[in-house]
C-alpha cells in the first residue's frame, strides 16, 4: 500500500482518522501503532515482524544505557551493540546481495541471504532507531519507557516507507501529548494534496518517459534523446520523493504531528553542498551529526576533512542501495565535495550565477546515470551518448510517438515547479507591501480559488490513480 494508490486515500486513511477521532486521546497512540503496524503488513506480512524486532530492541537498548548512566557508568558497550544490531539487521536483508554472486556456492548460505526482497523501509526506520540510541547515550533524551511510544516513534505510518528521518527528540512531546487544531488539519490535506499531485501528474508521466527511453538500446539513442532522458528521471527523482515527503509531512500534521522539511528546491542550488543542504534535508542532517561530526568533521585539517567526506559519502552510497551503482553515485558527490573544498571551490565563490548553476545541474545528472542503470558498462555508453558519441543522430520512432502536447505541458511544468516560483512570488508581494492590502480585499475569494484548485488537483490524481496509470515510487527499494 502506498500513499498515492486509491486504497490508501479513499479508505485506509479516512478510516484510521475516523477510529482516531473517535477513541479519545488515551488510546489514540494505540491506535495509531495498531495502524502502522497493518499499514506495514499490508505489503509485507512477514517481514512485520522485523519492524517489531527493531521496536523491542531498541526500546531495551534505550532503557540499558539510561540505567548505566544512572549508576554512573557512559553505556559505551550497550550503544555498539545497539548500533552493531541495527547496523547488522540492516546490513543482512539488504546488502547480502552485494556479496551473492561470490557465495553462491556456500551450501549454508541462510535463504534470506539468496532473495533479493528488501523489506520496505529498513532504511528510514533503521536510521531513526540509531539515533535514538545514540541521542539517549548522548542525553539528548530520556529512554522511552512506554514500548508503545517507542514503537509508534519507529512504525508511525506518515514517515514508514520514506522518510522524512525523523529523529526522537523532535516528536517525543508529539507522542505523549499533542492536539488537532481545524487550522493544522486543513494545512496537512492541502500539504498532502499538493504532493499527491507532484507524485502522480507530474512525476509519473516524466517518469513514464524516463523508463522509456533506458529501456531503449543505448546505441539507437541519439544525444537529444539521451538528455531527454536523464531530464526527464531527474525530474521524476524530485518530484517524486518530494511528493511523497509533502504527503508525508501532510498526513503527520493531520494526525497533529510536525516533522521537518525533507526537500528545499535542489536543483536551483549553486554548489554541490548548497545541492545536500536541499535535498534530501533529513538524511544530509542525519549523516552530518551522527557519521561526519563523529568522524572528526573538519576539526583536523583539510586532508581528514577529506577523508572524512569520502566515507560519508561512500556509506550515502551503500544507504542508498545495495548495488555498486550506488556506491560510485555516492563517491561521485563525494568526489565534488571534496573538489569545492580547495582551489575549485573558491574559483566557484567567483564565478557568474548562471555558470555556478549549470556546473551544479550538470554535475547532478551525470550522478544520476549512476543512481538510474545497474552496471558500469551500461552507465558508460549512456554516458557516452549523453556527450554526442553515438551512431544514432534520429529520435527514436516510439519516444517521437510519446512526445505529444500532453508530455510538453508536464515538462515544463515540472521544470517551472523545480524553482521556487510561488515562495518567490510571496516575497514579491511582501517586498511591495501589497500583500496586507490584497489579503483584505480579495482573501476569501482566494481562499475559494485555493479549495478549487485543491479539488481539481485530487480529482485529476485520483482519476489517474483509477484509471490504473504508470505509478511507481522509486524511494520504495530503499
């Protein structure tokens, strides 16, 4: 189940908000955690039971360094076991596949090591149970005493499958107490719906294209089509995982949950490190305060700082996907950050805007030929032909049939909506003081503009989704 499917919209969701309204606060984390729970089984009924196994260990983990620390001791060993069991449950399911093709041989090989099935989410829900650990050993935080509470702040349905990586100390006073306010309700449909509509009008057709032409022989691809494509899948990543954040952090304040912004416009950036404190916001924090800060981050001069980088970015790779694709998407990064920490970087500080934003966007998806094809060969000569060293120089036949007034309108409206138009427009108006002025006169039939296009956004979505349209989410293998 996913949040962009009709199941989850017209009846899993009204019926948890319903039950939630109507069970009073006493149990509503019950219910909640109930919810998650079957949200989760829904699409994997075994693998339940490893989200339940990381909710009882960590939740015992917390409480074994609290009462170390209590007697007076730091809970050193109780924290690398926490870390080691987390890190080990994660590294067994998802990158055993790494190392198949060379043990493919070994008879005792355990059988989940031989599946490629990932369980759906290990990723987020295993990041934010090691820093919880982390931030009760640092004493950022209490232990959770109440499993419930601890097992809603891992299962919790909203941030499950994708994020954003919500860290304990930010909702704890969430989970013991919160409220729904008419205003925070209305703000969280609206946020879920503008999602909904980056995820399925936008990202799905782009994404259609995208998966389209790398379907295609690399040699019949001629240079206009390769860029198309990699536009294209750059376009489908944004949207998409942005949607499904905007739709995440809309169903947390419907349910009166605030979770941090995940995505802040990357791809107007003007450094690959502008690029990292945009995107993906929670796992850039996430790695910066509980991997690189740890690491030294660059308290120990330029060549650790370096060193530094490069591991960060290695394991963004290996969060990323157990494939070695990943691995060299994320040393690619990795590569230009360490680049903008010398001469580059401040021969970068001077250069004109608009040469500093085509170095990022180029940079940027030339990555994502990595992150989007298996293996080096193949990477290699989209590579080649992204850079005109291909035979073909016709667009081929089944992308020109494809290239209609429809697919038009969404790119571009998927490149005007990649910039920050609306926030842009706002501050125009508040620059002029117009905005006071307008709010006045035209406030209400502003507000009715805004339901209807509310309306008009969820009926063509959920036309879509009816209708059984190219709907793939791209962040669910991770």
């Amino acid at each position: 189940m996913t949040f962009s499917s009709t199941l989850f919209i017209f009846f899993f969701l009204p019926l948890v908000f319903l039950s939630y309204l109507l069970v009073g606060a006493k149990f509503r984390n019950l219910l909640l955690l109930v919810a998650s729970l079957a949200f989760y089984a829904w699409g994997e009924p075994v693998y339940v039971v490893v989200m339940l196994f990381s909710i009882v260990a960590n939740y015992f983990f917390g409480l074994g360094i609290g009462r170390v620390q209590e007697s007076g001791g730091r809970g050193n060993w109780v924290l690398c076991w926490a870390v080691l069991a987390n890190i080990g449950l994660l590294g067994f399911f998802k990158y055993a596949s790494l190392l198949r093709p060379y043990l493919a041989s070994v008879e005792w090989l355990p059988p989940a090591m031989q599946q490629s099935h990932l369980p759906m989410g290990i990723s987020f829900f295993t990041f934010q149970a090691i820093s919880y650990v982390v931030d009760v050993y640092r004493k950022v935080t209490p232990p959770q005493r109440n499993i419930l509470n601890m097992g809603l702040f891992i299962a919790l349905f909203p941030k499950l499958m994708a994020g954003p990586i919500v860290r304990y100390h930010d909702i704890v006073e969430q989970i013991a107490k919160r409220t729904i306010r008419v205003d925070d309700f209305a703000a969280g449909v609206e946020r879920f719906i503008f999602g909904l509509s980056k995820k399925v009008l936008i990202a799905n057709p782009l994404g259609g294209m995208a998966d389209t032409i790398f379907t295609l022989q690399v040699s019949t691809l001629s240079t206009f089509t390769a860029w198309l494509g990699i536009i294209c899948y750059t376009l489908q990543l944004y949207f998409d995982f942005s949607g499904y954040s905007d739709m995440a952090i809309g169903l947390g304040r419907m349910f009166g949950f605030s979770f941090l912004e995940n995505f802040n416009y990357p791809y107007i950036s003007r450094s690959i490190q502008e690029f990292w404190r945009r995107w993906h916001i929670s796992l850039s924090n996430w790695l910066r305060d509980y991997l690189y800060i740890p690491l030294g981050g660059n308290r120990f001069g330029a060549l650790r700082t370096r060193v530094n980088l490069f591991v960060v970015f290695f394991v963004c790779g290996m969060w990323h996907g157990a494939s070695w694709n990943f691995i060299a998407w994320g040393l690619f990064h990795g590569f230009f950050l360490i680049l903008e920490r010398g001469v580059f970087g401040r021969k970068l500080q001077t250069a004109p805007l608009p040469l500093r934003h085509i170095y990022v966007l180029l940079v940027v998806m030339n990555a994502w030929v990595f992150f989007r094809l298996d293996n080096l060969p193949q990477i290699w000569a989209y590579l080649t032909a992204l850079y005109g060293f291909t035979s073909s120089h016709a667009i081929h036949p089944v992308i020109h049939v494809a290239m209609d007034v429809s697919f038009y309108v969404t790119l571009i409206a998927g490149v005007i909506l990649a910039m920050p138009v609306y926030p842009s427009c706002v501050r125009l108006l508040l620059s002029a003081g117009l905005s006071p002025a307008i709010s006045k006169i035209a406030g209400p039939s502003v507000s009715m503009l805004k339901i209807c296009l509310l309306g008009v956004l969820l009926v063509f979505s959920s036309t879509s989704l009816i209708v059984g349209a190219y709907n793939p989410f791209i962040y669910f293998r991770f």
